[in-house]
C-alpha cells in the first residue's frame, strides 16, 4: 500500500469517528433556544441575528460554523465570549453560565487585532495585563516564551508587526489567545485575511496547535474546504435569522495534514453534501433578502 491514497482511505474505514469517541464526555459549551439580536438605533427597529440555536460542544472537540454572510456565525462565538447578551435561551461555558468574558475562553480575530506599537512578545504578553491569574512573573515570562515558541516565532520575540508577514502576524494572534491557557478557542475567520498558500499552511499549524494544547474550538469560516479540513462537526447556519440547518459530522482520521485529505473520496462527499446545504443561503445573501 505505497499509494498515500490508499493508506488513507484504510485509515477512514479504521478511523473511529472522534465526536463518537467522546460519549459520555462533559459538555463545554452549552447552547439552550439561544435567541440573540441587535437594536438598530437608526432604523429604530430590532435585528434578530440568532434564533433558537441548540448546540452541545464536547471537550476537546473542533466545531466549524458555515453559513452565509450575516447569518449570525460571529454573533454567536461573540455570546459563547460574554461580548452580547441573548434575547432569549441560555448559553454555558464550563457549566456555568456566561455573564461576561472570562480567562477560560480566548478569541483569535480575523484582522490580527495586534498593537503596532508592540513587539511580539509584548503583544503575547498582553491577555496578563487584563486577566489576573494567580501567576508570579516567571511563570508569566515562561508562559510566553512556551507559546511563541509552539508558534514557531522564536528569534522574533523582539519584532514589531509591520516586520512579520500576515501568516506571522496570526501565528502572534494565536500565541496571545493561548498563553492564558483557556479551555475554550473561539477563532473568527482568523486565516480570511492571508493568501491561499499561506491559509492552507496555517490550517496545518492549528492542527498541531489543538493537538497539543487539547483546547476545544469554535471556528468560524467561509470555506467549505477550510470547514472539512479541519472539524470534527461542521455546523451549517442558515441565512438571517441564523439557526441550524445541519450539524455534519467529519469522520476524516487526524493528523490531516499527513496526508493530502482532499483526494479522498468521502472528503469530496461531504463537501457536495455542505454546499447543497448552503448555496441556497448564500444565493439568499447575495441578494440580501430577509425572512
């Protein structure tokens, strides 16, 4: 079996599927009839952005929303963050309810959101100055070093960002949202902004990421490719007001990136299956129609 193919369509067939394989696993992320919106001063009216969205995420699970532009995908890793408040439904972290931001859940922005003024390590550094962890300098200092290094940015501690590429430039988001070690990753297109060669190769390196930190992932993005590629369940959303068509299981073996996934034919199958799913959202999106 020298075609790397073949070994891994074997592997698929072997591969249980890793949603399966958490039965049983406590809950991370709890969503109850979770109903959120905006109030459009302007307008005077309101905008319902979400509605009625059930969703469980497993510990150590790599969730993808999918859905048309302004179907609510951001809203809803904004509730999951504690920055909105639902309308209606209930939203839990941890078990908890969310009230509010906590040092449990990190966000990855898709336009880097780092301060230019900054150098690399002082950008990772930042979540400590908002967030009090208990931790003495050195354990920060380490902490720091620890993930710049996961990123593979050692030797560009002292770099500002105009001096890194965009694929650097995220590398530094995502080292930031890491060094306060949260349970829950929250990424919002973190890859839209750099170009095609560089977004595959940093969908491999949040592979490896995940795979060593253990974090559980909310990851939002356009690409149905992106979307297969890297989750164990894919969340398709419809358009405005969101609420969740599917959720499509991805029984593709780990790590992904050890071989090329996109020749496999049940890779291909659930990329048919996702966009039959959403081409008529997105079609409605273009033509900006409301329900």
């Amino acid at each position: 079996m020298n075609d790397p193919r073949i070994r891994a369509a074997s592997a698929v067939a072997a591969s249980p599927s890793r949603t399966a394989a958490r039965v049983g696993t406590p809950p991370v992320i709890v969503s109850r009839g979770l109903t959120v919106g905006y109030n459009l001063h302007r307008e005077r009216k309101r905008l319902t952005a979400l509605r009625n969205i059930d969703l469980t995420v497993k510990r150590g699970e790599f969730v993808v929303l999918v859905g048309p532009s302004g179907c609510g995908k951001t809203t809803f890793i904004n509730a999951v963050a504690g920055l909105v408040e639902p309308w209606e439904g209930t939203i839990e972290a941890n078990g908890r309810p969310v009230t509010g931001p906590g040092p449990d859940r990190a966000m990855v922005f898709q336009d880097y959101a780092l301060m230019p003024w900054r150098t690399v390590e002082s950008n990772v550094r930042m979540p400590f100055e908002f967030q009090r962890l208990g931790l003495t300098r050195e354990e920060m200092d380490a902490r720091v070093r620890r993930y710049i290094e996961l990123v593979d940015l050692g030797g560009f501690e002292k770099s500002y960002p105009y001096e890194l590429s965009g694929g650097m430039k995220q590398r530094v988001g995502i080292a930031r949202a890491l060094v306060c070690e949260p349970d829950i990753l929250l990424a919002d297109e973190p890859f839209a902004a750099i170009d095609a060669m560089t977004r595959e190769a940093m969908q491999g390196e949040l592979e490896r990421f995940v795979a060593k930190t253990g974090q559980t992932v909310v990851f939002i993005t356009h690409s149905i490719d992106e979307a297969v590629t890297l989750a164990d369940r894919v969340a398709v959303i419809s358009y405005r007001p969101g609420q969740i068509k599917e959720i499509v299981e991805v029984n593709l073996p780990r790590p992904r990136f050890g071989y090329d996934v996109k020749t496999l034919a049940e890779y291909g199958e659930l990329r048919d299956h996702i966009w039959r799913l959403v081409k008529d959202e997105a079609f409605q999106a273009s033509r900006g129609e409301r329900r």
